[in-house]
C-alpha cells in the first residue's frame, strides 16, 4: 500500500519548515494593495508586488498588525511621512513569517520603516522629471503665451473641496466679471489622477471656451499630494495646449505638476489673488492707454491746428500774391485786348472798304456808267439775241434813263 499524509499533516510540516527557515524577523518591501482596520482594532492589509505584465503582480500575501503594535506603528509613520497608511504605498515592513493550517501564509507586522517610504516616493518624482525632460515635454506650458486677459477659466477641483471654496470666495471679492467653469474631479485617493485627466480631457474638448485652465485642492498629506507627481498626470499638464495655473496647497514641498505648469502658486487663494491682480494689471494698463490716448488726442488737435493757422497764413499770402499776378497779367491782357481790337477794327475797316469798293465797281449802275445797256423783256433782263423777237417791245436801261424800242 502506498504511503501517504493527511493534509493537517502536511500543513504542520510545512508550518514547522517555515517556522525554522524564518525564525528570525525580516525587513521586506511591498506595496499596500488594501488595508482596513477592524473595529476590534486589528489592521488586515494586502501586499503585493508589481512588476508583471499588464499590471498584474509579482507577488501577494496577508498581513496583519495586530492592535497592540497598530496605533504606535500608525501613529509613528504618519509623524514621519505627513501621511496616513494607504493603499497605493510602498512600505519597508519588519515581518514575522506565519502559517496556520486554515488561514494559510500571512504576515505579522511588528514595524515600518517611513524613511523607506519617503525615499520611495522622492524617487518616484525625481523618475518622472528625469522622464518627462527625456521626452522633451518639460517646458512646453512655460513657453504657452498667456492672454493679457484672462477671464474665462476652466476649474479642475472637486466640488465640495475647502480649496475650491476658498477660490470662489476670493474671486467673488474682485470687481471683474471671471466666467468660472467648474470640471468636477476626484483630488486625493486612488482614482484621483484619473479624475483630473479626464476634467483635462473634457477642457480640452472645449478649448475655445477658455483662456487658461486652473487645478486646485486644499492642502494635504504627502501621499495625498502625490498623484501631483505621477508620470502620467504631469505629462498631461506638460503638454496641455492652454497655461495651467496650480494653487495645490502645499506648502512643504513643489509637486511635479507645479514644476511643468506655467504658473505654480501655493493655495487656491493665492491662485484668485493672481488673477485679480493681472485684472487689475490690466484695468491699470487701459487707464494709463486712455490717458496716453487723450493726450496724443490733444497734441495731435493742437498740432493741427497751429498747421493750419500757418497753412491759413500761407494761404493769405499766396492769395494776395496770386491776386496781384493776376492783376497785372488782366492789366496786361486788357491792354493787348485794346490794342488787339484796334488793329482788328483797322484791318476790318480797311477790308470793307476794299469790299465796298469792289461791291460799287460791280453795281450795274457802275457799269451803265462804262456805256452799256441792259435790256428788259417785261422786267426781266435779256441775256442773248436769240431771246429777242422781231417786233416786240423791249425796254433799255442806261446809265441817266431808260427807253422802250421796238425790235425790227
């Protein structure tokens, strides 16, 4: 018959095996998948261990602090780091290995490191600058021109957030009319820099609308700042066609995310007060565009019109010298008008003469005088010998009378 264990068998050999290879304490890292604290006031977490393809993990266990160790390591590690214990952290944790034959493998908790965890999330951000300047993304919003007005602003902040609170407030203050749209994002926890890329995404959608975009929230914990250091949310903020103004609220440390925006400022409130001071930058500069206006209104009028009082006075005397050329030069035509009729009337006079003269030595009465005759049928005057009959009655004009023959 072949030999063989039972499985409560099994499992006590591989808790005693366990027990001797990991009798000591261990120092191990892992990253907080889930952690929840029980009313009893024992904390049950889930490590894990990334590092797989498509996210999924390396590694998993349980672990456990039990309530006599929980509130000192809690206490201790959120005085240190500035943050809570969290899913999504990583952490150095001095572990005990345990077996049970029913739970299975777990961990005891006795300790946490936060140096760890501080180091790890520095070494996080610096990874995402060092990224973000390898791309090339790094100042892409610094160098965004922005508007000398700007007045219609996109919000990315959670509704019920005291930062936003305080933003509207201070805004509300100002005498300018800010047309605030609001794009509603998670600012803290797990989902946050999903959130904010897709209130960044929706503005982008409508980029027309705005003049620059501004993302909020109240001050915070170090790890609930830290999405503000992820690779993905600040190459977003890089590269976003709009400036981006950060009013993020911490005021230990600069975010990433202020680091690539056009203008980083430290609360919401500081963030209104800018704008409220470029509004008034602006009103200040329009008030100083009028007076410069009027005043060059005013030189320019006086300009002109002492150019046209000495255009008037050149004008005067141009007339009076225009006048007195025109006056000699209508004395002299009058004068050549004179002498010009004269000699016309002269050769006139002489042409009719001529005319009279050559008229009179053409008269018949002129030419009866020479001798000759005219010689009239009924009034009519005969002009060859062929119209004339013999026996009629013809009547003779000369120069003294006339007479009436007969043709024989």
């Amino acid at each position: 018959m072949q030999q063989y264990v039972t499985l409560s068998q099994l499992q006590k050999m591989v808790k005693t095996t366990l027990n001797q290879a990991f009798a000591l304490p261990l120092w191990v890292s892992a990253e907080i998948a889930e952690i929840k604290v029980n009313y009893s006031g024992h904390c049950y977490l889930e490590l894990v261990e990334k590092g797989g393809e498509n996210g999924v993990p390396l590694s998993q266990a349980r672990a456990v602090i039990w309530r006599s160790f929980y509130p000192r390591i809690a206490g201790y590690f959120e005085a240190e780091t500035g943050q809570r214990l969290a899913a999504g952290i990583r952490i150095l944790a001095k572990v005990t290995v345990t077996y049970h034959e029913l739970y299975g493998f777990s961990l005891n908790i006795t300790d946490i490191d936060p140096a760890f965890t501080l180091g790890d999330m520095e070494r996080q951000r610096q990874l995402t600058i060092e990224q973000l300047q390898k791309d090339g993304v790094w100042d892409m919003n610094h160098e965004l021109r922005m508007p000398r007005v700007v007045q219609r602003i996109a919000i990315v902040s959670s509704r019920q957030a005291a930062g936003y609170q305080d933003f509207c407030k201070e805004i509300g203050k100002s005498i300018y009319a800010f047309r605030l749209t609001l794009f509603d994002a998670f600012m803290q926890g797990a989902g946050a820099e999903d959130s904010i890329i897709a209130a960044l995404d929706a503005i982008a959608d409508r980029i027309d609308e705005f003049d620059a975009v501004v993302l909020i929230r109240g001050g915070g914990s170090a790890s609930d700042l830290n999405c503000f250091n992820a690779y993905r949310l600040c190459a977003h903020i890089a590269q976003f066609p709009l400036p981006i103004l950060t009013g993020i609220g911490h005021d230990k440390d600069t975010s990433v995310a202020d680091m690539v925006a056009h203008t980083p400022l430290k609360t919401p409130t500081a963030v209104a007060g800018w704008l409220i001071d470029r509004m008034a930058e602006v009103d200040g500069w329009l008030d100083l565009a009028a007076l410069q206006l009027r005043d060059a209104t005013v030189a320019t009028f006086r300009r002109e019109e002492l150019r046209l009082q000495q255009q008037k006075n050149e004008l005067g005397h141009l007339s009076q010298i225009l006048l007195m050329g025109g006056n000699e030069t209508l004395r002299r035509y009058a004068e050549e008008l004179c002498q010009s009729s004269r000699e016309l009337l002269r050769r006139e006079t002489t042409r009719l003469a001529s005319a009279a003269d050559l008229i009179e030595s053409r008269s018949p009465r002129h030419i009866l005088n020479l001798g000759f005759a005219i010689v009239r049928r009924n009034g009519q005057a005969l002009h060859s010998v062929s119209e004339i009959t013999s026996g009629e009655s013809l009547q003779v004009d000369l120069a003294d009378g006339s007479f009436e023959t007969i043709v024989k």
